[in-house]
C-alpha cells in the first residue's frame, strides 16, 4: 500500500511539473473549452463526488477541473486525527485519469504541511493532527509516505489564468504585501524555502481581508480582470467580495463551484450567474 501511494504522488507531481498548459508556476488555460473551479474542499468527499459529476471529464475532454485546499478538515479517526488524506490520495488519482485537466492549486495548509510549520484553526493545531493520524494509519511507512506527499504539494502550480482575464488562486497577498510582491515567484522552480513565512508563495496563499485598492492594484500587476479564490469562510458558499472579487466555499452543504465558458468574456456580475450550489448537484 505504501509504495502505491509513494508512486502515485510521485507520478502526480511529474504530471504538474510536465502539464501541457503549465507556465512556471501559474497554469495558462487556452481561450476555448470550460473552467470549473471550486473552493476550499477541506476533506469533503460528498462534495467532491457532486464536483466531478458536475464537471463530467469523461465526457468533456475540453473541460478543465481545479481544485484547492483538500488537506486538513472532514472525517477524523477515534482520536481526533485528520483523515482528509485519504480523499486527498483519491483526487490524486482522479488526477492522474485525466492528465492536463484537473489541477490543484497551492493553498497555505499545502505550505505548513511542506515546512511542518503549525496551523491553528478552531483551537486545534491542524498540521499535527493530521501526522498524528497518517503515523496510526500508516505506521513505519508514515516517513516514505509523507516525504511523497511534500513533495506532492511543492509542485502545485500557484494559479491558474484564464485567457479571458479570470485569475484563481488559494488567495492573495495581503494589503501591506501587495505594494513589494515579487511576481518574479510566478516563474522560478519553487523549493520549500519559498514558503516560508513572509516568502511570495507564503503571502500569496495566506492573505485576508483584501481593500478594494489592493485589488485593483493587484489586478494590474497580475494583468487580469477578476480574481476567484477560497481560503476565507463563506457561510452562503460564495461571496462577492469586491466588484473583481469572488471567493468560493466547497465544504459544507451550502458550498459552491463555479462554471464558465474559457472563450468568453465575462464581467463579475455574469460570473455570479455562473455559481452552480453543490446542493443542486445530484
Ligand atoms: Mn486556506
């Protein structure tokens, strides 16, 4: 089992790095076909099974999938131990199944669980829960297999941009950031130092709480339009944060996906209209 699963995150992480539309760090999706992008998913397999019944990848191959922020949250076991690796292995292979469609962008739990760095969340300190339970449910592999998975989440792409100008990411960097951000991170091979706290990639991932200014200003220097992202809590399952700024949820029963024409233009209000409820999703 452990070697399967070391196999499946190294061939995973060869598929993001080698990836047809992969540009540096920031996947480029082409001017035709269709987005579905989602939310943080935070171990919820219910909602992953209506997702990818939603983007019906066997049957649409211009279809592109992405997803963000699997690790951590969902099912626990007996001691209160993360499970969301094991939907996490499973996307992976769903990954693998249909290679240059489905991505996983770098979220800021991906860069902790990298640098074995602690996330508080609720109290609870999520990053050692989740080795605490991988050590039980994988005993001596524990080691081999989360060095696979590390190396797994480095090679996440940061974004993803669409040709008409839609940008999605895990977030933003925060306002303080946005004036010295270092788009140069966009483009260099990412090693774990990169991560570390106040680093591009760490920025990028963890912001909150964006001005409307930071936005603007970001939305120049990234050259597009609107930005989708999850990272921030959305009771409803989407918000409209800002006229360039959408932020999904994908992990609870009112969560959301959203859906969109890549040969289309589209101003953020059509884009609101392009939000599908998971809960409608059979
Ligand atoms: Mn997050």
């Amino acid at each position: 089992m452990a070697q399967e699963i070391v196999d499946l995150c190294k061939k995973a992480a060869e598929l993001n790095y080698s990836a047809q539309y992969r540009k540096g760090n920031v996947v480029q999706l082409p001017d035709e076909g269709k987005a579905v992008f989602t939310g943080d998913l935070h171990g919820h397999r219910r909602n992953f099974e209506k997702i990818t019944h939603f983007a019906d990848l066997d049957n649409d191959p211009g279809t592109f999938l992405v997803f963000q922020e699997i690790l951590h949250g969902g099912p626990e076991d007996e001691y209160g131990g993360c499970l969301s690796f094991e939907l996490f292995f499973n996307i992976l292979r769903y990954q693998l199944q249909y290679p240059g469609q489905v991505y996983l962008v770098m979220g800021n739990h991906d860069t902790a669980i990298i640098n074995d760095t602690n996330v508080l969340k609720g109290g609870k300190e999520m990053n050692e829960a989740m080795k605490n339970s991988m050590k039980r449910y994988y005993g001596d592999d524990y080691g081999a297999i989360m060095g696979a998975l590390r190396e797994y989440l480095l090679s996440q792409p940061l974004a993803v941009r669409c040709s008409n100008r839609i940008w999605m990411s895990h977030s933003l960097p925060a306002d303080r950031y946005v004036e010295d951000f270092n788009t140069e991170v966009f483009a260099k091979r990412l090693g774990a130092d990169d991560l570390n706290r106040q680093e591009p990639a760490y920025l990028l991932t963890w912001g909150r709480r964006h001005s409307m200014e930071a936005i603007e200003k970001l939305s120049q220097l990234f050259d597009v339009d609107i930005f989708i992202l999850g990272h921030q809590p959305q009771e409803n399952g989407f918000s409209h944060a800002h006229e360039k700024l959408i932020i999904l949820a994908s992990d609870h029963n009112h969560g959301c996906l959203i859906s969109f024409d890549l040969g289309k233009s589209y101003t953020a209000g059509e884009l609101l209209g392009c939000i599908v409820s998971l809960a409608s999703v059979a």
